[in-house]
C-alpha cells in the first residue's frame, strides 16, 4: 500500500493507524496549527471581514472590541451551545465566551491578514472635505458597497416615487428621482453626530492603543482640528 500510494514510512505511523481503529476515529480533526479545533472556526471569516470593512470605513476596532465582536455574534446563538459543549469536554471553563487565549490564536491564525499595531489620526477639517466631488465620491462608495453586500439594487433607470416608495409622477413626487431601491431596509442605519469633539490635532498615536486592520494597511482615527468645546 505504501509503494502503491507512494508514502513515507514517516506520514502515518502503523501505531497511529491501529490507536484510530481502536477508537473509531479515523478522520483527523487537527487543525494546521496543531491542538484542537474551535466551533467558532465557520464565523472566523465573518469576523476578518467585518474588521477589514471597520478600517476601510476609519472606524477601527481594538483587540478588545474585536474580541467582544466575537462574542456578540454568538450570544444566544446554537454556535454558543456548541463552545460549551467543546468546553466540557477540553476545558474548565464552560462559559459561553471566548477569552484572551482564544483571541491570541485567532490572531496568529491569520496573521497573513490581520495585524494590531498603533493607529495613526487624520485631520478632520471641514473646510477642506466639504466640497461636491467630496459627498459626490462618498455616495458612490456607499452605494456600491450597498450593492455589493445585497442590501440595495440599482434600478433600470431613475424614477420619481411618492414617500411611500411608490413610482409616480413628478408633480407627486416626494424628494428627488430615485436611482436604487433598498431590498434590506431592516439592515441599513442612520446616524448623526451629537457634538462636537475637543481638538485632537497632534495627538499622535491615540496614547499608543492598537487597532486591527487589514495586513500591510495602517489603522486610521478621524481628529477634529478646529477648537470646539464637547457638551
């Protein structure tokens, strides 16, 4: 068999062989790195990603909020039942969390992606950013990523709707024409800011906190350059 399949006597020892018959165990469940799997490997790239979209969009995440990222998505969930059965039977620990140890496995997994280093501020001046092409290039990366997450369709042309979201005519209309349609309205939010911020203008590297990004980026702070006093 060894000749047929052409194998190395060091690949898989027979010992090995017979203790996985013995058992009936005969699919290896290690991973790369060694030691167990975790039930949380399938949202390990629903994390990655919603990390690399935080800094994308400047608003980046520290090691501690990603790691309670983590267990915000699995709160109440049937992958929170399935850590603790995990738990049970590899660990003392049998709460529904994750911990520091997890994360730092999480991070030397996919450490070819995400890094943690100390962020970096830009200046936030509104007399400089508030120009037309500005807002004009800010909808149109906001709605391609709409379009590309599903939330939003592009419609065959513009149309004029009512403000309840019907087509009509423009003496009826309600707002301008009309370009996209939400199909997830439920998944969209709105905000708004609620004062101004101190300015932070030279404020280097936020007191040296880290923030995760995506590999060879750096994370980036908005800071507000005009005095104004916060309320």
């Amino acid at each position: 068999m060894k000749r047929k399949r052409n194998l190395d006597d060091a690949v898989v020892s027979p010992g090995t062989i017979r203790q996985r018959v013995l058992r009936d165990d005969l699919v290896v469940k290690h991973n790369q790195h060694g030691g167990h799997v975790s039930p949380l490997t399938d949202i390990e790239e629903t994390v990655i990603l919603i990390i690399i979209q935080m800094a994308r969009i400047r608003q980046c995440l520290s090691p501690s909020t990603g790691l309670a990222l983590v267990n915000s998505l699995i709160h109440g969930q049937p992958l929170q039942e399935d850590l603790i059965k995990w738990k049970t039977k590899y660990s003392s620990n049998t709460l529904g969390t994750v911990g520091q140890k997890y994360w730092r496995g999480f991070m030397k997994r996919h450490k070819h992606r995400l890094v943690s280093v100390r962020g970096q501020k830009y200046e936030l001046d509104r007399q400089n950013w508030t120009t037309y092409a500005n807002f004009k290039n800010m909808y149109y990366h906001t709605l391609e990523e709409m379009i590309n997450d599903g939330v939003a369709v592009a419609l065959p042309s513009p149309c004029w709707m009512d403000r309840y979201g019907n087509v009509t005519e423009e003496s009826d209309a309600f707002g301008c024409r009309v370009t996209h349609e939400l199909c997830h309205p439920d998944l969209c939010f709105v905000g708004d800011e609620v004062d101004g911020n101190l300015n932070m203008k030279g404020d280097g590297h936020c007191g040296g906190q880290k923030f995760l990004t995506a590999a060879g980026t750096i994370p980036y702070k908005k800071s507000l350059a005009t005095e104004k006093n916060s309320r």
